[in-house]
C-alpha cells in the first residue's frame, strides 16, 4: 500500500538559517507531490507543487523553494528563514484525484 | 479562479447533537471534484468524501452524511449524534480542471468542538 512520510515532526530554527524538509512517498511512482503550508488558525496555502522529477511549479513567490531529486522525494527548503515562515508545512500526494497528506512539520522561526 | 468559502469558523455542540458544516464554492469549470478533511488535533489531514460535479446524489456513511447542491454551490457536512472525538478542523475543498491541474483549493476550515 501506498504510505507517504514526513519528517521532522516539529523543528524550532533560529531566523536566517536554512531550512529543509523532507517527504518521500512509498508503494506508487510518479506521483503528483504538493507542499502545503497552514499557518496558524488559518486555511492551506498552496506553496508547490510537482508532477515529476526536476519539474516544480510555483504557486506563490516567497522565500522557499523546492526540489525533487528523486520520483518519490520531495524536498523543501530555504536559504534564509524569516519568521513569516513559521507554520505547519503539509506534503501531499495525489492517487486517484484525491490528496493523501503526510504527518506534517510543525516549523517555529524564532 | 475558483473559491471555497467556509463561513463557520468554529462551531461548538454538546455531544449527541446533530451539526452542519457550510462550505459555498465558487468555480467557472464544469467538471469539478469536492471534498471534505478532517484534521484532528494530531495535525494530519484525513481524507472524507469525494464528490464530482456530475453526481448530486447526497452520501450517507455511517453519522456523516454530505448534501451537494450545484444550485446553490453548496457541499454540506453533517455529523448526525456527534462525538467527542469528533472534534477537529474540517476542511472543504474544491478541484477544478482548469489547466488541466487539478489543484485543490481549501476553504479556511471550521473547528468543531463537541463537549462531552
């Protein structure tokens, strides 16, 4: 069966340092990957999005970017944290027009 | 653009009382899919109902059941005898072919609490 993880579960980053978050997906290829961000009592914001390796879309200019090295990895990450950037960081992938999501990082730039 | 709209932001009920959660959309494709989440308090988002825009028969699956209505564009949730651990974030979605993406849009989400 198909299983996606996450990690890590909650990381506390001073501002301006580097950031990187990992996702891979289990038991399916090529998927269609996604990173979500939610802040705080708010909604999901589209932050990217992948339909295969090294193609990457972009749905909202920040100060992230992302990467996919492998069919099944997805990677997020930051130069220089701001902290704007903190919130609830969502992986997701898509299996028969529905999105199945990771545990989530719970990200706090201090 | 398309649009998911979930006025409701929290709504708090007694447990075994029944509760509906709204969610209006707005979309200029007409072929679409809806869908409800649950987030619980461990922050992972768990997949409901999805509904595409051709069916507007209601769902029924155990206490839940969904209400889809193209004329009003409405796709509402009701939790019939609620529980305790039905308390969480409810997310409504809505993904339209525009593009031919198929890239959900989330409303903000209602927190349901039910009291024991």
């Amino acid at each position: 069966s198909q299983t996606i993880h996450q990690w890590p579960a909650t990381l506390v980053q001073p501002v301006g340092s580097p950031l990187s978050l990992e996702c891979t997906v289990e038991g399916t290829s090529n998927p269609n990957l996604y990173w979500y961000r939610q802040a705080a009592g708010r909604g999901l914001q589209l932050l990217f999005y992948s339909v295969g390796i090294g193609q990457i879309s972009s749905e909202v200019p920040q100060n992230l970017s992302a990467s996919r090295p492998q069919d099944r990895q997805f990677i997020l990450s930051s130069k220089k944290l701001l902290l704007s950037d903190s919130g609830f960081y969502l992986c997701a992938w898509r299996w028969d027009g529905k999105l199945f999501f990771g545990s989530g990082t719970q990200l706090s730039v201090l | 653009a398309q649009k998911v709209t979930q006025a409701q932001t929290e709504i708090s009920v007694v447990e075994k009382e029944d509760v509906t959660l709204d969610c209006v959309y707005e979309t200029r494709d007409t072929t679409y899919y809806l869908f409800w989440y649950k987030q619980p308090p461990s922050g992972e988002l768990v997949f409901l109902i999805r509904r595409n825009s051709f069916d507007e028969q209601n769902e029924i699956s155990g206490r839940y059941s969904w209400n889809f209505q193209k004329s009003t564009s409405s796709f509402n949730f009701t939790i019939t005898a609620s529980q305790v651990v039905d308390s969480a974030v409810y997310f409504c979605a809505l993904s339209g072919s525009s593009g031919g993406s198929y890239i959900p849009t989330f409303g903000r989400g209602t927190s349901l609490i039910v009291h024991p």
